[in-house]
C-alpha cells in the first residue's frame, strides 16, 4: 500500500484523545460517513446527540466527532448525571431527507445497536425528533424521540431553557440584576435552540439581535419578533452585552477576542472556544465565559432525566435550574483561585471524573 500523506490536525487528535472507543462505516452508495465516538463510560452509558452535516473531509468530521465526545463526558460530569460521554456524526455530501435519509438512518442506528447500550444517542444539528422516532424503532438506545415530551417540553426546549437561565445568571453576576430588560444579546445561529432561545429573551425584554448562515431561518424570527440581523461574517464585531454561540463549535479562538464587543460569551452550542488560551485569554479581556458544557446541559438532564431516569417535569426543571448553582460555584472558585471559568468548570469535571484535578 502506498504511503498516505497524513492530516497533522487529525493525526494531532488522536494522539491527544483520551477517549475509549470509535465505530465507523462507510455508505458507498452515498459518500457518507459514519462515526460513533464513545469518549467516556467512567459515570455510565456514553450519551451524545447524532450530528448530520457535510465536512471538507472524512478526517475533519471524525475530528469534530471525537472532540464532541469529550466535551459531552465533561458535560454530564458538570450536570452530576450517571452518563458518560459520547457524540456519532453522520458526514453527509448533502444532508439528505426522505427515503434517503431514511436509508442512512437505518444503517447508522445499526452501529448505535452494535454497541449494545455502550452509547446511547439522541438529537443534534440536523437531526430532530422525527429522525429520533424513526431510528428509536430500530434500537432502545435512542432518546429524543416524541416519546420523550414532558409536559410539551422537548430536548430543544429544555436546551433552550437551561441557556436562558445561564445568560441570566451570567448578566447577574456580571451587572448585579436579575433583568435583562434592556440587555443587548446576539444569537449565533437559530436552528432549534437558537430560535427557541431567541423567543425566551424577547419575551425578557432583551434587545435580541440575530444571525445564521441559513437565512430562511431568519426571516421568521424578524416577522414574529422584530429581532434586529448581522450578517454571520460580522456577528463577532457585532456591540452587545451577551454574545450567544448557538451553532457551530470553536467559534472564539484567542485571535478574536480583541474584536469581541461583548462583555458576556454565553451559548448553546458545544465546544465554543478554539485553543488553549482562549478562555484566559477572555478572562484577561475581562470577559465573562459562561462554560458551554454548564449553560447548554439543559437538553441532556432533560433528556436522560425523563427517557432514562423517570424523572417527572418538577424534578427536570429543579435540574435546569440547577445551572444557576453549577455557575456560581464556577465564578466563585475561579475568582477565588485566581483561573478562567473554563479552568474552574474543569476542576469540578475532574472532581467528579474521580481525577485528581
Ligand atoms: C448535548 O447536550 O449536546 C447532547 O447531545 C444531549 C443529548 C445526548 C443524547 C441524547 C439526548 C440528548
């Protein structure tokens, strides 16, 4: 066989990956490929949504999969649930629909059931409930599915929720008030939860100002609730109070924090920051980083609390609003010890990973 030139970021990844095992097939038929990363199974079961989209490369969406997986074991571990981390992606060159979405659902949840209970799934960009219902029909190791409403509330919801909370508990320990009437916040992508979110502060008086790649996403929020727009390629350079990531990930690496006109990063999306010095670096700009993992674990204690725990909607939302405790605790101790918030967040995932920190 030929030498093949390696990618160094991938080649990088995994030398640095800490996790336990991947699965990953390949759909000739349509170009996709599939990859399920079970990062951790130290607290239970490695839970992580199902992620659909086109990457530039095979190597770059493992990539994206692997470094989805980690953040989703520090997440349980923050939100104190008996799971582990994991995150499957399914790289698509078109996200597909119909039949044939069908087709490559059907192969994909096969390996979720190899696994036999190793990984348990649910939704992530691109997939939604519907997707979930269809697969849940091939394997009990998939959550999400309708089957998982609560009093009308699914993951979306409950992810959307738990940010609002966690923008709101951000704002408070920043400016001292528990209003964010008046506050200027810009939504980074409003798929599922960006949109929900968007609404949720509106109501809240908050001066909301929106941006997606995909703009027939757009439209509808201007039309509903006279959210202002910046265009995605702005959005970093856009003046707010509270900058919200609610899309991709690595959004924010150290380069950008001088352009950041936000005194406030607080988000949906997973793994929002980029390098190893970005949150001091935050820090040092006097910006207040609300964890990801912390802020957006609503849709996770929703999820494995309702389909896998029986918690009843009282016991979710007590979880939700559990955040605002997660939080505190994290400003506290990382003003206390002198750390970014992202150090302290980690500390407590150590603590609970039963590492020493
Ligand atoms: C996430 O929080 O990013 C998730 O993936 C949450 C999740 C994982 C698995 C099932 C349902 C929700």
């Amino acid at each position: 066989m030929n030498a093949v030139p390696f990618d160094s970021r991938s080649d990088a990844m995994f030398r640095s990956w800490t996790g336990e095992e991947i699965l990953a097939r390949h759909d000739a038929r349509s170009g996709a490929w599939m990859f399920v990363c079970v990062h951790s199974t130290r607290l239970g079961p490695a839970g992580g949504g199902t992620r659909m989209r086109s990457y530039g490369t095979p190597a770059a969406a493992l990539t994206e999969a692997m470094d989805l997986a980690e953040g989703m074991t520090r997440k349980m571990a923050a939100a104190d649930l008996p799971v582990g981390g994991g995150k499957s992606v399914i790289a698509v060159p078109r996200v597909p629909r119909g039949a044939e979405r069908e087709r490559l659902l059907t192969r994909y949840v096969a390996l979720v059931e190899a696994l036999g209970g190793t990984y348990i799934t649910g939704p992530d960009m691109n997939t939604n409930g519907d997707d979930l219902e269809f697969m849940r029909r091939h394997s009990e190791h998939v959550f999400g599915s309708s089957a998982g409403i609560q009093d009308g509330r699914s993951i979306a919801d409950a992810t959307a929720l738990g940010t609002f909370q966690g923008i709101r508990t951000c704002v408070e320990w920043a400016d001292r008030t528990d209003s964010l009437d008046g506050c200027t916040v810009v939504v980074q992508g409003v798929g599922e939860v960006g949109g929900r979110l968007t609404g949720m502060l509106v109501e809240a008086g908050a001066d909301v100002v929106v941006s997606d790649v995909d703009e027939a996403r757009i439209a509808p929020l201007v039309a509903r609730h006279g959210v202002r727009t910046v265009a995605p390629d702005r959005v970093l350079d856009e003046p707010c109070d509270v900058f919200a990531p609610c899309a991709m990930g690595r959004v924010i690496g150290a380069e950008d924090v001088g352009r950041l006109r936000a005194r406030i990063v607080a988000g949906a999306a997973n793994t929002q920051l980029r390098g190893t010095g970005t949150a001091d670096a935050l820090r040092a700009a006097g910006i207040l980083y609300g964890p990801d993992y912390i802020v957006n674990s609503g849709g996770a204690m929703h999820a494995f609390g309702v389909e896998m725990l029986g918690w009843n909607s009282a016991e979710v939302l007590e979880r939700i609003r559990g955040i605002d405790h997660t939080l505190r605790r994290v400003f506290t101790s990382a003003e206390q010890e002198d750390v970014s918030t992202e150090e302290a967040a980690g500390r407590i995932v150590a603590e609970r990973l039963g590492e020493t920190a």
